[in-house]
C-alpha cells in the first residue's frame, strides 16, 4: 500500500477508493510520531522505539486504544508495557511478545474500512476463511503467519491493476522468511545466524508497508535456510 497513483479510472471500485483515503489518514495521523532505526543488531533503545512504533499504530487503528489494552493483547499488566517502553528501565519486551503487536497491528488495518466486499480474502491450509482485506501486504503477512501455508485469493470481481496484485520482489524475499519461520521448518535461532541478526531485527526484515519497510533479508541468507529447510524435510521423511 505504499504505492501512489492517481484515482483516474472510473471502474476502481468504491471499497479500494475508500481503503486508500483511509490509509493517507492514518498516515498523515502517525506523520511526527518516533519510526526506528535499523541495525542488525537492535539495541535496547532501538527495541522501545520499535514498541512505541507499534504502540502507536495499534492506537491509530483503534486495535488497542491505550496501554492497558495493548497490555492485555499479550497478557501482560499495563505497568509492566509501560516499563518497557521507557528507556530508563531495563526490562525489555520479549520478541515474541513484540511480533504478537505487530501481528495484532496488521490484522487489524488490513480490514480497514470495514466493507461487505473486500477485494482480498485470505485462508488457512485448508481453505477456511481467516479474514477479508484490502491490501496484498497485509493479506500476504496473515497467511504467511499461519503456520506458513496459508494463501490469499483476489476477488474475481474486484479490479485491481497489476501493480496491486504482484508483491514486490522485496516484498517476496520478506514473505520467503516469515513462511520458514512460522512454518517451523526453520528455528529463529537458525534464521538469525544466517541473516547475521537478533530477533528484533528478524522482526524487522518480516514487516512490510505502511507500517514500516526498512529492511528485507538478504537472498543469500534465505537461500541458506531453505537449504537448511529442504535438509530437515528431506530428514523427518
């Protein structure tokens, strides 16, 4: 959804029209808030900026309005999110924890606004309907999420140019990372030592637009681990 185009084409229908009216609001809300820096190695600063960021866009999508509502998203006491996000304080929060915000994050934009007809449906493995939205990004994040093996269909009757129907390269190499991972063929102990990363970083390199793309792994490092993958497939058959 980081793509910008002129709305010039009179059969683009009303639901996309209404997606990315909401996107540029809600970018412009979060234009001035605190983004984080990247390093392969985040430091404990880097990681509170990372939660702040998140903190921020769940309160812009109304996913979780407040602290406390995050909090409970991860089962935590808000005293306890309000540590973490404060750089005075040694307490950190937990990668997972983390990524579960993001998670929470993404979901909920995807389906904003809500409309009776979304142009993307995404499923589990075994075709059941997880959730309906509007951008390939998010679609492609929640079924990569899904034990690596869930899909996405574009509605048939829903036009969308090519542009908004192909996931960027980048895009891809992304997705290649989450499937190994949430799939659990690879471990994120593995992925990090192929990508030279923390785990704050590897959650990094899985994000993608709008929320934040500053890094994507590199094509060698994931084509060590789907070695790796292959290997342990080919091992537990």
């Amino acid at each position: 959804m980081a793509v910008r185009f002129a709305l010039t084409n009179s059969f683009w229908p009303s639901e996309i029209q209404q997606a990315l009216v909401l996107e540029s609001a809600l970018l412009s809300k979060n234009k001035g808030t605190s983004m984080f820096k990247y390093s392969n190695h985040m430091s404990p600063g880097q990681v509170v900026d990372m939660l702040n960021h998140v903190l921020n866009w769940l309160k812009i999508t109304g996913a979780a309005p407040t602290v406390a509502a995050a909090a409970y998203l991860i089962g935590k006491a808000p005293r306890t999110l309000e540590a973490y996000r404060a750089k005075s304080d040694p307490r950190q929060i937990s990668v997972d924890d983390l990524l579960k915000l993001f998670g929470e994050a993404i979901w909920t934009f995807g389906q904003q606004p809500a409309d009776p007809i979304m142009p993307i449906t995404v499923f589990d493995e075994s075709g059941h309907v997880l959730t309906r939205v509007h951008s390939i990004h998010s679609a492609s994040f929640i079924a990569d999420c899904t034990r690596g093996s869930g899909y996405y269909e574009i509605n048939p009757s829903v036009w969308l140019p090519v542009y908004l129907r192909d996931l960027p390269v980048r895009t891809v190499r992304k997705s290649r990372l989450r499937r190994l991972l949430f799939s659990g063929v690879v471990t994120s102990r593995q992925a990090c030592k192929a990508l030279d990363c923390c785990g704050y970083a590897l959650i990094a390199m899985m994000l993608d637009t709008p929320f934040v793309d500053i890094d994507a792994p590199e094509e060698i490092g994931l084509r060590a681990l789907e070695a790796m993958a292959t290997e342990s497939m080919g091992e537990a058959a």
